[in-house]
C-alpha cells in the first residue's frame, strides 16, 4: 500500500491532528510513515499544510514530489487548489468547501467552485455543517478525516481506534463526537467515491 | 529487543540523548529546534533521573552551562536554531580549545527557505570554523542514533560535537526504532588536562597546537564512521554527493535505485579518501547539497584532474531555498538529460486564483493593541521610525498595522532605536517582547538608559515565549524590576494593560513618552492568547 497526502488548511484549523490519529494508526498496522509539518511563525492564521506519506515499502523523502500525491486533504477550498501541482493523475481532492476568509483578496465562491469543478476526482461538501449536526462544530477535521478515509488503504476501525485513543483522555463523549463526525464524513465520501466510479 | 515510537526528528534525536545517559539539556526556544527541549522536559525518563531542562534565557547562556557540564564528566547537550548559534558563537568556538570532558553535543537547526528564520545560514561552516567534527543525520532514525555516536565520538576525541538539523527533518515525523535500555549517566568527574580549560594565551597556545594535530582524528572517524556511505553503481558518468536529508530527496528523485556511484555525506571533517575515490571514478561530480554549498567549495581544490564539478555555484542546482526530489532530478537533468529512472510525474497547472496567506497576530491579542495605539500615537509626527525585533509581534510589519520599520536580530530594536537616536532621530520607538528582551534586550537597555538615549522602549509583554509555542520566558513578573536594577528612571517607566478597551490611555501614554527626551520604557503587557487558553482548558 501507498498513499502520499498533502494535509492542508490555514493555521490553527486542526490538520495535525488529521495526521496524528493518521500517524498512529499507520503505526500499529506496521506501516512506513513520513510526516512533515509546518511549526513556528506561519502557524499564525497562515497557509499551514503537511506532508503525510504511508507505505508498506521504505520511503525516502519527507517531502512527496511533484505530481505524486494521492490525494489533497483539505479543511479549506483555497488551501486545496494551492497544492494542485502536487496532485497525482489519478489523484482526489478531498476538501471543506467553505471558505476561511481572513485575507482582503479572497476570491470569490464562483471561481473557487469552478476551478475545484475543473478536476476530475473531488470529494468537497459543507462539512462544518456536518460536524455541527452530528457532532459539534469543532468535529469539522474529523468529517474531513472520515472523508479522506475510504482513499486509505487503512482499514477503518483501525483509524476509530486511533481517535479513541488521541480523545479518550478528554472523556468518552468527545470521543463519541468525534467518532461520529467520522463515520459520517465517510459515509458521504462513499457515496461520492460510487457515484464516479458508476 | 527493540521498541518502535512516532517521532519527530528533533524529538528523536532529544529520545537517543536521554537513552545515551543524558544528564542535562540546555536551550532557548527557536524554530525549528524547540521540540528537542520540549520532547526532554516531557519525557518520563528523564523526569525521574532529573535531567536538567529548564529553558535558559539565551543560546550563549545555555551553551555555557552546558559546558560547564561537560566540564564536570557529565554528558550534555544544548539546543538552538541556527541563528541562535550565532548568540552562542563566542562560548561555541572556544569550546573547541577547551574540549570536551562529557560529551558535549551543540545541535543547531538550520531553516533552509526560512520557513520561520531571517537567513539560511549553513551551520557546517560552523563546525569548519571552530575545527570541531560535525553529524548531519539523513533521516529521523539516524538523529535518534547520532545521539548516542555523538557522545561516544565526543568523549572519544574530547571535543564538542556540532549536530545539524534541518527543519524538514527536525519537523518531520517517522518511525523510529529505540533501545529499551537506557544508559547510565556519567559519574562526576574532571578533566584529565585541566589546564586546557582556562583559556589564557600560554595555555591556548598549546591546546592549538594538539587541536590542529587532532584534526587528522577527526578526518579519520569521518571515514570510518557508519553514517557516510559509498555507494556503487555502474553508470560512471557522474558521481553524485549528497548531504544529511539531500540524500533522501535523491534517492526518491530515482525511486531508490540511483545508476550513479553516490556518496552519503552525515559526518564532518569531510571523508576526503571517499571522495577523492568517487571523484576519481567517475566522469565528473555533481554535489546536491542542503544548504550552502558547503561541500562544493571544499572540493574545488581537489580538481587536479580538470573534471567538471557541479552544483549550486555552477547554478546546476538551485542555490536559494530548500531542495526536494524535485529540484535534485532538475540537477541531475542539467548535466545528463538522459539520465535513467528520474521520476517524471505528470502533474496538474498551479491554480491561478489562490492567493497568499501570509501569518498574522491572533485575534485577542495584546500585541494588536499595542500596535493600534502605536499607530495613533504617531499619527503627531512627521517622520517617527519604529525598530522591531523577533516575536510574533514582527508580524506588526504586515498589514493592517504595517507599524515597524526594521527586524534583524534578538535584541536589535533597543539598540537600533538608540543609533537612530544618536543620529538625531526622532521619534525613535523600539518595540520588544518580553523573551527576547531577556534574551538579549536588557545589555542594550543598559547602554541607552546610561546615556539617557532619547528613545521610547515598548516592552510588549505576553508572558510567554510566544512565536515558538508558549514556553517559559525567564523574565516573567521581573521587567519592571530588571528596569529599574538597569537603572530606569521610574518616572518614565510606566505600564499598561494592553487591552481594547485602554486604547485611547495608552496611546496618550506613548505621546508622553515620546515628548519625553530621554530613555523611557513603556511595559503594555497582557498574557498571549494561546498560552491564557492553555491556561483555562487546565482550570
């Protein structure tokens, strides 16, 4: 198995944590892993992404090269397209379409839209409002988690097992919440992932 | 038997340290080095042996101390971003004619791109300079490793030993096998020459000597050591060599099979044998190297043959910013085109509607007021000139504040502001954080305070060490204190919170102090709003 994912988002949003539970499940399944963050200064409501490579062969490189990712993991829509050279040729996007607008030249909805239509593999929905109805708004990384999750090879109760242990510390409901932003992001995903594939 | 964790680079290597019988860690906040202390103050290991790990309040003091260690048979190890070796630049080359008696590891973590840095100054240089061996680890298991080498290699040869990270090593996390013994920490004990220690001129006189005369040694262990390679293989059209994390990028540049002899750099003095080998062997040599082009350099005088040498100077490879995979299949193109195996994804056009999102202060933050009282206050003068310095708060540069005007080293805004002053500037305005005024602001205080320089001192206080993620700042609860011992005249030493709701009274306070000609300080503090979350969340 391999899976080159570029995690983005703008600082402070939660795409570490995507990558630890990732981080950690990898772990236990014996896989290889490679994980380069981004710390310090652009942590500040910057452009944040990461660099998350699974495989069960060796990896080389921290960084995943040019046109080798399979797939942009993303809790905003800019922040995915910033990565587009990085995406493979059968590569998904996989992204939160609602803007995080804190820059005067954002642009507008329609062109972020279209140019995410432009590309053939993209899972993108409104998964704030799905982290708000089955969990808690602040859940919104772990829709995305869930979205990402059926383009892993991990089997899923693997990466559940994962988030218990990162929330259990702060109480089973969190843990619960968490959990159930999860599935839920995958099940939508699912569907996206069958319809294309119909 | 061994264990396998998730670990960042600067946390493996902080993990090998504590398991090679660490017995103190000395360090001031930087990025990309801050992990390692981090990883040190955490660990239950070393909680239970009480390994030091407190945060000093610059590199050079926290260099010091962990000499002084040294000194006593202890192994020891400090920690800094590359520019903060320049702070401890004093300490860290004379401790090459001191030497080591614990082992000593001096780990400096160099920001290629400046992800979060000022320069991309190359440590290695460092290490040449002072004639100390230096390590370079290529990945996350060989920073774990290095550690326990490091101490070995540095008791072995009795001198210090330069550890150099790079952020995508320092901030990329692998898996990493770790024993499950720990070592021992040494017993106390002195130097065996303790002469060699007190660094008058007739003693250093004749630790030079050996000191050059051990540089043979350390040549010597760079050829035997486990972590620099050779590796073959039959295309001897080129000879490629890479260093530290450069080796990585190549390797995957050719989906692990290179057709080209490869030598693995991760130890200095370099191996001049293994190179002149490769050099002799192949067509010509092209140096992928992390950083500036410090092995390119070196090897200019071993061009007896006339080969063709390539590399940053010859500009085959790019010379600013860090590499990639991608960049070192661009060198290797440049000087074979043909070159078998290269990757050559197909890749989709960058989007052209994505915009920058450059950082900027948090909301709640105390340093935005600051900054928007700031503004009014100078909104009276003609041609006010602000001096920052290295915080969060440099990002006042960035709109909407756009508030400072220079940003240059730890410590530089008190100074700086008091040579505009002296050279007839006014309003000048030095803007500090509270770390860094302790880090290297208060010696500067002292010179403008002596002389009543006409300037006013913002001590922007947020309780923290903000920019590296909330550490402990060594002069939380003493600023005014520290004023006041440097000799602040408590007249014009005021203080502010600095809130919303106080703009109007600090940007009349800042009036006042400005009209005032002489030193004042004016300390406008409110705890960072990250830390204060932290805080909460525990209650």
């Amino acid at each position: 198995m391999k899976s080159d994912i570029v995690l983005a988002g703008v600082g402070g949003q939660g795409i570490l944590t995507i990558a630890t539970i990732l981080g950690a499940a990898a772990l236990k399944e014996n896989l290889c892993l490679k994980q380069a963050e981004v710390h310090g200064m652009s942590q500040r409501g910057g452009d944040v992404q990461s660099n998350l490579r699974l495989s069960s062969n060796p990896i080389h490189s921290d960084l995943i090269p040019l046109g080798g990712a399979d797939l942009i993991v993303s809790l905003e829509p800019m922040e995915a397209l910033r990565y587009l050279p990085f995406l493979s040729e059968q590569g998904w996007i996989i992204t939160n379409n609602v803007p995080f607008v804190n820059i005067d030249n954002y642009p507008e909805q329609e062109s972020i839209d279209a140019e995410l239509a432009k590309m053939p593999r993209v899972v993108a929905f409104d998964m704030e409002a799905m982290a708000k109805e089955v969990a808690t708004a602040r859940s919104s990384n772990l829709v995305l988690l869930g979205a990402a999750s059926p383009f892993i090879d991990i089997h899923p109760d693997k990466i559940e097992d994962a988030i218990r242990a990162l929330f259990i510390p702060k109480g089973e409901k969190i843990v619960d919440a968490n959990i159930a932003a999860f599935r839920a992001g995958r099940a939508k995903a699912i569907e996206i992932k069958e319809n294309f594939q119909n | 038997m061994k264990t396998k964790q998730l670990l960042l680079g600067d946390e493996a290597l902080a993990l090998g340290a504590i398991y090679a019988g660490l017995s103190g860690a000395y360090a001031y906040p930087g990025t990309p080095s801050t992990e390692i202390l981090e990883f040190v103050q955490k660990n239950p290991l070393a909680r239970e042996r009480k390994i030091h790990s407190h945060w000093s309040s610059n590199e050079k003091t926290a260099m010091e101390e962990a000499l002084g260690m040294s000194f006593c048979g202890k192994r020891a190890m400090t920690s800094m971003k590359h520019v903060g070796l320049n702070v401890a630049a004093d300490p860290f080359v004379n401790s090459a004619m001191t030497g080591a008696n614990g082992g000593l590891l001096v780990i400096a973590a160099d920001d290629p791109s400046m992800h979060s840095s000022q320069n991309e100054q190359d440590s290695r240089f460092y290490a040449d300079f002072a004639m100390i061996p230096a390590l370079e680890p290529s990945d996350q298991q060989e920073a774990y490793d290095m550690a326990r080498y490091g101490f070995e290699l540095s008791e072995r040869l009795a001198i210090p030993v330069l550890t150099r990270l790079v952020t995508r090593l320092s901030h990329s996390r692998a898996v990493v096998e770790t024993h499950d013994t720990p070592l021992a920490e040494n017993e106390l004990h002195y130097p065996a020459n303790p002469k060699q220690w007190v660094l008058m001129p007739a003693m250093s006189k004749i630790r030079n000597r050996r000191l050059i005369a051990d540089q043979e040694e350390f040549v010597k262990a760079s050829e035997k050591s486990p972590f620099n390679a050779y590796n073959e293989a039959a295309d001897h059209r080129l000879g490629i060599i890479a260093n530290g994390i450069a080796y990585n990028y190549l390797m995957e540049a050719f989906g692990g099979n290179c057709p080209f002899p490869v030598v693995k750099i991760s130890q200095y003095p370099l191996p001049m044998s293994m190179l002149r080998r490769l050099y002799n062997s192949c067509d010509a040599l092209l140096i992928t190297e992390e950083g500036q082009p410090y092995i390119e350099q070196k090897l200019r005088g071993l061009n007896e043959q006339g080969k063709k040498i390539y590399g940053k100077l010859t500009g085959n490879v790019v010379r600013d910013g860090e590499l990639n995979p991608d960049l070192i299949a661009e060198a290797i193109r440049s000087v074979i085109p043909n070159a078998p195996g290269l990757i050559n994804n197909q890749a989709p056009a960058a989007s052209q509607i994505v915009a920058p999102r450059p950082p900027m202060l948090c909301q709640g933050c105390g340093h935005r007021d600051v900054y928007s009282a700031l503004n009014s206050a100078l909104e009276n003068y003609d041609s006010p000139r602000v001096f920052g310095d290295i915080g969060c708060y440099t990002l006042g540069f960035l709109k909407p504040f756009n508030a400072i005007d220079t940003c240059v080293d730890m410590g530089a805004s008190i100074t700086m502001a008091k040579g505009a002053a002296d050279a007839g500037q006014h309003p000048a305005v030095a803007i500090i954080g509270d770390s860094t005024f302790t880090h290297s602001g208060m010696t500067g205080l002292l010179d403008a305070i002596n002389e009543d320089s006409d300037i006013l001192v913002i001590i922007s206080d947020n309780l923290t060490t903000g920019m590296t993620g909330g550490q402990d700042s060594q002069g939380t609860g003493k600023i005014e204190e520290i004023c006041l011992g440097l000799g602040a005249d408590p007249k014009h030493l005021r203080t502010i919170d600095s809130l919303p709701k106080n703009h109007a009274e600090m940007t009349a306070l800042f009036r006042e102090e400005i009209d005032h000609h002489g030193c004042s300080i004016v300390v406008a503090r409110r705890e960072c709003i990250q830390t204060a979350r932290r805080h909460a969340a525990k209650k």
